[in-house]
C-alpha cells in the first residue's frame, strides 16, 4: 500500500495527484479527516471537488473505500453521491464505507460554532464542519458510527447523545433554532446512507493486500496540521501523516511501501497559526490572485508566502516520504526573483534549521535563499527537457537540499498539465 499525503497545511493538490495516479491502483482510500478537506479535480474541462469520497471516484475500474478513520457527514456525502449522478458513476459498485468510521451528527457543528465563538480573538480558524467535536465524541468513547444506523435502536443512542450535547450547548448559551431543520435533513440523509455499501473495511483492505492489489492510501489537510505533529493547538483533530493510514485503514505498518509527499512550490494557510514566510505586501497579493487562493471547502482566502525550507525537511522526516511531488510551479511564474526560507532566527538572534517546539510559542525571523525566477508562462508545457533554465534549478535546488527525489512537477490546473521526470 502506497501513501499519498500533503506536506504543508494541507490545500497541496493532494486531489488532482491522486486522479493522475489512480489508473496504477485497483483501490484508493480515505483514512482521516472529513468534510473539512476539499479535493479539487480538473479534467475535460470541469473542476470537481470532492469533500469524504475518495478521488479515484471518477475512475470506474478502481475501489474507492471510506475509512474507519474518517468521519463522515451523512448530508453532506448524499449531496456529493448525488452530485456525481450526472456523471454516470456507479457509486453502488466503486464505493464502500466501513462500519466503524464516525458520523458527524447536527449537533456537533452547532458544538464547533459555540467552542470558536467562545474563543474570542484566539480562534483557530476552524472549519465549522463539525469535525473536532465528533472526533472528541469518538476518543470519549460515546459517538455514533456508520454501523449504529443499522440498529434498532440507533435514534435512542442518537437522542442520547444530543442531550449531552445540548448540556454543553446551554453552557454556551448558544441557540438551538436551527436543530430542527438541520435534524430533518439528517434524518433524510440517514436513510439514503442505509441504502450504501457498508462494510468491515479492514478486511477489504488487507485481503486486497493479500491478493497482490494496489492501494493508495489518499490523505486529507497536510502534516503540519497533524494532531501530535502539527502547530497545536492550530490543527487538525486526526492524524494527519503516513501513520494515520496505519489506524485509519487497519493496516499494518509493514504494509507501506511508497510514501508520496505533495507540496506546493510556496506555501499556504487558511485559518490561524504560526506561519514564518507568511507575507503581507503586494507579493503576497500577488501570489494568491494568481494561484486562486481561497479555500476550495470555506471559500476563505489563504494566507501565502514563500516555501518553508526547515517545515518541508520536518515533515519529509515524521513521514519517511520516498518520493516528492511539486505544485502550481506555474503560480511563480509571474516573479523574477524567488525567495526559499532555509533558516529562522530566534528573538534571542539564534539561527535554527528546525522546527522546534518553541516555533509555536515565539515570532521568529525567516532567513531567505534568494533565486531568479523564471518569469515566463509555462501553459504549454509538457516535458521537463522544455522547463526553463531557472525552474530547473529551483527544482535541482530543493531536491539537494531535501534529500528526496522530486519525481513529478505540476504546472497547471488539468491532468495533462504534469510533469513526470
């Protein structure tokens, strides 16, 4: 089993890999996250994005598996099942989701509102898709799963679980108007997902496994977003590198072989946190109108700034990445000079080349590579003897410096705008 993940914090173009990937594999698989990821896909003219399925969706012959370790919208997924239907998909035949991944219920999204609202000016910029309650729910030990819905006594457990919520939604003092509109849609949602393929996943997997079939585990947000790994408490609730496919699938660690790391040629953020490169000038601007940078699930803009040279190499580490594939190189296009951050500097004026715990906790200082940049359209391309002599070295730079090979360059939104090298 293969893994494919985002280095950064997250928005890599995790989703167009996987579809240029997907015809090598028999099976794709979500193994965390929920409707906070948006993976966008570009092909034949129409952008897709999709938020719980898998992105080999679009593929008829391949597998596409929904993880124990995701949890899942019942509204949402029925509106996106049903937004493929123009597409002549057999959801009922490439797609399965396993028993034991949690469902997100009304109430955990009015939780997310009341817990960022109560946060004041230290929000960290969640979604409000409901993700963090129902992951708080699940390590509780008192959320509800895919298989509950299949018991008879699934509304009782359900009733259950939103008196506890509504406790602590008092505690906030925040409104329950909505809960009933909100229940309706559920509800409808509930009995369309009964009608889905619901299974022990794991033993889907690792009998695929066994058979010699080939998986790729598909990641949703990025490393840096990670629970334990990440820049807490601006993170994500799920485990967000290569182990997370290891416990959101049910699979061995041995299992692994390849470990596709996706970044962006730059970097980006939604939402609060630590972000060293971040720019605030008219480059900043310029880099997220000319990458679209506004949130593909929340339609915020990103935050942008030059890559991250010391946040790559930490992530790179805490996953074992084999292999490195770069994004939107076309969104430098428009710059004669590139800046690569390769150190920080402390407040006490100390030079680091790693992201250490105190990141988090202290403003430091970027110390930037400065290179010329290529400042040419790359639309049409479609080899890498054809890329300019500057986007070469760029890319020559980092791979020296990562120590990982970059096997696949992006340099554009569709599926022949990449670059294998």
């Amino acid at each position: 089993m293969d893994v494919l993940l985002g280095l950064q914090w997250g928005d890599e173009g995790k989703g167009k890999i996987v579809d240029v990937l997907a015809p090598e594999y028999e099976i794709v698989a979500r193994f965390q996250g929920g409707p906070n990821a948006g993976h966008t896909l570009e092909f034949d003219g129409i952008k897709h994005v999709l938020h719980q399925i898998p992105s080999g969706i679009f593929r008829s012959q391949i597998l596409n598996i929904i993880g124990n370790g995701v949890v899942l919208d019942p509204i949402v997924l029925k509106r996106e099942i049903e937004g493929l239907g123009k597409f002549s998909i057999d959801y009922m035949k490439n797609l399965v989701i396993s028993k034991k991944a949690t469902i997100i219920i009304p109430t955990h999204k009015l939780l997310d509102a009341a817990y960022e609202q109560s946060k004041g000016d230290k929000k960290i910029g969640s979604t409000l898709k409901g993700i963090g309650p129902t992951y708080q729910d699940k390590i509780g030990r008192s959320a509800l799963r895919v298989g509950d819905i299949l018991a008879n006594d699934f509304k009782e457990k359900y009733n259950t679980l939103v008196e506890k919520h509504k406790t602590t939604l008092s505690f906030h003092q925040y409104p329950l108007d909505a809960l009933a509109e909100m229940e309706e849609q559920f509800f409808a949602a509930i009995e369309f997902f009964k009608t889905l393929n619901l299974i022990d996943s794991e033993y889907v997997v690792n009998d695929a496994l066994e058979s010699n079939k080939r998986i790729l585990a598909e990641g949703a947000q990025g490393s840096l977003l990670d629970v334990d790994f990440g820049s807490y408490p601006f993170v994500t609730s799920s485990s967000t590198m290569a182990a997370g496919a290891c416990t959101g699938l049910g699979v061995a660690p041995s299992k692994i072989g390849e470990v596709f790391g996706i970044f962006k040629a730059y970097c980006t953020r939604v939402g609060s946190g630590p972000f060293p490169t971040e720019l605030f000038d008219k480059t900043g601007e310029d880099m997220r109108k000319e990458g679209n940078e506004f949130g593909s699930t929340t339609g915020r803009p990103r935050r942008c700034g030059w890559l991250d040279l010391p946040a790559l190499k930490y992530s790179i580490m805490i996953n074992g990445v084999t292999q490195l594939f770069m994004m939107k190189a076309d969104v430098l296009n428009i710059f004669k000079e590139i800046e690569i951050c390769t150190h920080y500097e402390l407040p006490n004026g100390e030079k680091i080349d790693r992201l250490s715990f105190e990141i988090s906790e202290s403003e430091v200082k970027p110390i930037y590579k400065v290179m010329k940049g290529w400042n040419c359209s790359l639309e049409n391309v479609r080899s890498y003897e054809e890329f300019p002599d500057e986007l070469k070295a760029y890319v020559d730079y980092l791979e020296s410096e990562l120590k990982v090979p970059i096997k696949l360059i992006s340099v554009g939104p569709d599926r022949t705008q990449t670059i294998q090298r």
